[in-house]
C-alpha cells in the first residue's frame, strides 16, 4: 500500500502539487488522470524519488519514504518496477540482457536459474521469440512488453506506469492494459498508472484520481466515475460526444446492478 | 551565453562525491569499467595511429627545414623531434584530439541516456548512477588515455624517423644516435602526469555534462559540443600550468 499525506511540491514561484492526498491499495489498479501540467508526472516522480517532496509523507507500507536516507531508499526501490513512457530500455542491449539487468544486478541464485525467470517474464508478455532483437528492432508496443518483462523481473510489491499506451494503436492499447491489469492481479502488485487514455480509465481504474491544477480534484471506481456529477471531471472524462453517448450506455449497463441503482439514486437525489 | 562558473564547479564536484558509494554488485561495475576501457582505448587507436604517425613525420620536415646550418648535426633533428614529441605533441595534441573522439562520445550517450529516461530507469532500480556510469568512464580514461599517450609517443617518434629517412633528410643510424643524446627519462614522467590530468579532464568534464543534459536531441548536441570545447580549454589551461609547475 501507498500513501501519500499532504504531498507539496513547487518549482520556483509555482506550485505544481498543492497537498495531495491518497491510497494506494494492492491488488489494484490505480489510475493518476489529469489534463497536462495538472501535477500528475510530478506526482508520480515524487512517488518514486525521483523529485523530492516540499512537504507532506508518502508512506511504503506504513514507512515514511521521504524521511529515509539513501540507503533506506535503496531498500524499497528494489521493491518498485517502472514501465516508462518511452519504455527506457537500455539500446546497447539484447531483449533479453534488458530483463535480464536488474536480475544480475541484485538477483540471487545461479546464471540459469536467472535465465530461466527471464524467459518466464518473456514468456508472460509474449515476447519469447524477440529475445535476442535490440530494442531497436522491435516496435512500440512491443518496446513497453520489454519494459513491463524487466519491471516484473524482480517480483516487485509497487509498479507504475508512466502513461503506457502513449503512441500506441487501440489494440496494442488494451493488450497492454490487460498485460498490466492482470499481473497486478496475479502478483497482488500495488500498481499506480498516470494515462491520459480514457478506455483504460475505463476497463483498468480499480482507484481513479482525477487531478485539476495540482489538486486531488475527484477520487473513485470507473464505476463511479459514470455517476458522478463533477463538472470538471465531465469534460476532461467525457470530452467529446461520443464519449458522452458511451457514458450514457454504461450508466444504464450498471444501473441494471442493483447496487448502482442506488447510486445513482443518491446522485439524482443529491443533485 | 551567462557564466556560471561556480554553479558548474560546485555541481561538478558533487557530481564526483556522488560516485562513491559501495557498489550495488562489484561484478557488474567491472564488466562496466572494462567495457569502457575498450571503448576509449580500443575505439580511439585508430586516430591515435594516425595523428601520431603524420604528426612525427611533419615534425622531422619542419624541424630539418629550420635547422639549416652546416655546424649542426643532423642527429638534434632527432633529438628536437624527441623532445617536441614526448614533451608536447604526443600527450598535448593527442588529448585535444581525444577529447573531440571521447569526450563527445560519453557526453551524447549520457546525454541519450538522460533524455531517453534510462537514467530514470537505474536510478529506480536503486542504482547510483553516477558510480555505475560516471566513474568506470573517468577510471577507464585515466588508464587508457595515458596508454594512449605513450603509443601516440612511440609512433610519433618512429613516423618522424621514417619521414626523414624516406626523404633522404637523415640517415636511419643518424636519427638513432639523435634519440639517445640527452635523453631525460624526466620528459617521460612529464608527459604521462600530463596524459593522467588530461584523461580526467576528458571524462570527468564531458560526463558532467553529458549526465545533466536537460531538453530533447538538440541539448544532446550542445551538451556534446559544451563538453569538447570545455575540456580543450582546460587541457590548454593545464597544459601550461603543468608545465610551469614541472618544468
């Protein structure tokens, strides 16, 4: 689990994070969404101590990240997987010694024990047969498979995604999400995903937080989202008609549920 | 252009505290630092071979052009060509020249590295990054570099005395009996503390710029061209200070 208290972060002048608050659960898929310069890529670089924080506490399964020293923080970076956005692998390298980097650097056991938890974590992203390609020579979507193989390598507890289905085509999109949603499952993997695609904030967001101005603007299911009445968060989710429509189509998907028919009860009554 | 000297003195001397640390897996640090001395000593022979071999011929022509009277023997021909080679050209004009072959390579692959987010990735495996990538550069130049030197140093020797030969300037024996005379094994000492401070110079300067590129592939250029001149005006600056200092 990961919590985050208060989180402050400025540059110069400007405030880009204004005291976010969250959790983070495990076995979930949690979505950070935002329109651009709304905090999120700051939010997630602070998450992982790649940037510092001005104030307030992310919290690693109850330890203070941010008040522990380099060594201590080395200690849980071992424990987090990132797939970046423009997937970060090291172009010098096979597929294979690209997941293969981490396992020898801090890996145990025997070379073919290591080799064989590679081609297990190529075998999971169906990529056994690009092994011995560089990254050079495989395409997008199969790029961010290489990166989430190396994340997974170590048996991470935290994964984050930097935006994973940038540049890519529909299908790719949702092979990646599936990918993602289903280790998360599998490994009870706390995954955090900043994304801008909107059919991922629909088919993957266990836990959504919708940033605006670099404040925790709404929080919630993709089940709820549907429902809920926050102007801002209709037009950034439901910006375009059409997204309107399916929107519409969902409600009434889960409106049969009974469950969402009270919500949507109380969000009528509300209103 | 601002200058900000003490804002990149200061970084680039954190940038060197930063690298000493226990190394996360020693195996993987060597594998580095042997890669690079591959890299930097193998990778820069070629230029090494051939700067050396013109820059000793050029040098015996020269020297044989000035040195036009008749009560000068033709062995200080060879004796000049020594000296000027040990003492200036082979650790001078060799770094200069390394520092364009080098020094823009690790500057545009850390500059790669950075803008591409596979510094980001190391650093969240819980890497530091600068003494996996950083320090075997700057070692691996400061041993390979003075090697360098010292072969830039034969052949430029031995291009001279086959430039003179083959232009009928001096007599082979000639040449020889011109190496031996006044030989000061001081003047090999010089060069090598030259080639050291250099070598340093080179990789620690283009590292530090190359590792904090901020921006897109035109940063990676400018970063790269920063890191050449810079090192080139230092290696002048110490060339001269080392010289008053030594000699």
């Amino acid at each position: 689990m990961i919590e985050l208290q208060d989180i402050r972060k400025s540059f110069g002048e400007k405030e880009i994070l204004k005291g976010v608050s969250t959790i983070m659960e495990p076995g979930k898929v949690n979505l950070i969404i935002g329109a651009s310069g709304s905090g999120k890529t700051v939010m997630m670089k602070c998450i992982v101590g790649l940037m510092g924080v001005d104030n307030g506490k992310i919290l690693y399964d109850k330890q203070d990240f941010t008040a522990m020293d380099e060594k201590e923080k080395k200690v849980i970076r071992q424990e987090i997987g990132m797939l970046f956005q423009g997937s970060a692998l090291f172009d010098s390298m096979t597929v294979e010694q690209n997941v293969m980097f981490p396992l020898e650097m801090f890996g145990k056991g025997s070379l073919k024990e290591k080799k064989s938890r590679v081609a297990e974590c190529l075998e999971r992203v169906q990529l056994k047969e690009a092994a011995k390609k560089f990254p050079a020579e495989i395409s997008g979507g199969m790029k961010k498979r290489v990166g989430i193989a190396r994340a997974i390598v170590l048996n991470p507890k935290y994964l984050f995604c930097d935006e994973p289905n940038s540049g890519l085509d529909p299908q790719t999109s949702l092979l990646i999400d599936k990918l993602i949603t289903e280790l998360t499952q599998e490994y009870n993997i706390t995954t955090v995903i900043n994304t801008h695609d909107m059919n991922t904030v629909m088919e993957s967001g266990d836990h959504i937080v919708y940033m605006y101005q670099g404040q925790k603007q709404w929080e919630g299911s993709n089940k709820e989202i549907v429902f809920s009445k926050d102007q801002k968060l209709n037009d950034f989710i439901f910006a375009s008609e059409f997204l309107r429509e399916a929107k519409e189509m969902r409600q009434l998907e889960l409106f049969k549920d009974g469950k969402w028919r009270e919500q949507l009860k109380k969000e009528q009554d509300g209103k | 252009m601002e200058f900000k000297f003490f804002y990149h003195f200061g970084n680039f001397l954190l940038m060197l505290k930063g690298m000493f640390s226990r190394p996360e897996n020693m195996k993987m640090y060597w594998k580095q630092f042997m890669q690079q001395c591959v890299d930097i000593g193998v990778g820069s022979f070629g230029i090494v071979f051939i700067i050396s071999l013109f820059m000793g011929g050029v040098t015996t022509l020269q020297t044989a052009y000035q040195l036009v009277s008749p009560i000068i023997p033709k062995s200080t021909i060879a004796q000049v060509v020594r000296d000027t080679i040990i003492l200036e050209f082979a650790p001078t004009l060799t770094c200069i020249v390394l520092a364009g072959v080098v020094g823009s390579k690790i500057a545009s692959e850390l500059g790669n590295m950075r803008i591409s987010e596979q510094i980001d990735a190391l650093e969240i495996m819980g890497i530091n990054t600068k003494g996996y990538l950083i320090a075997p550069k700057i070692m691996a130049a400061v041993l390979m570099i003075p090697v360098l030197v010292a072969i830039a140093g034969f052949l430029g020797v031995w291009g001279g005395k086959e430039a003179g030969v083959l232009s009928g300037i001096i007599s082979s024996e000639q040449f020889m009996q011109g190496l031996r005379q006044e030989f000061k094994a001081y003047n090999v000492f010089f060069a090598m503390a030259k080639s050291y401070t250099f070598g340093f110079i080179i990789a620690s300067v283009s590292a530090y710029y190359g590792y904090n590129v901020n921006g897109g592939a035109l940063e990676i250029g400018k970063a790269s061209t920063t890191a050449v001149v810079v090192s080139c005006v230092l290696i002048l600056f110490m060339d001269y200070a080392l010289t008053a200092i030594l000699l």
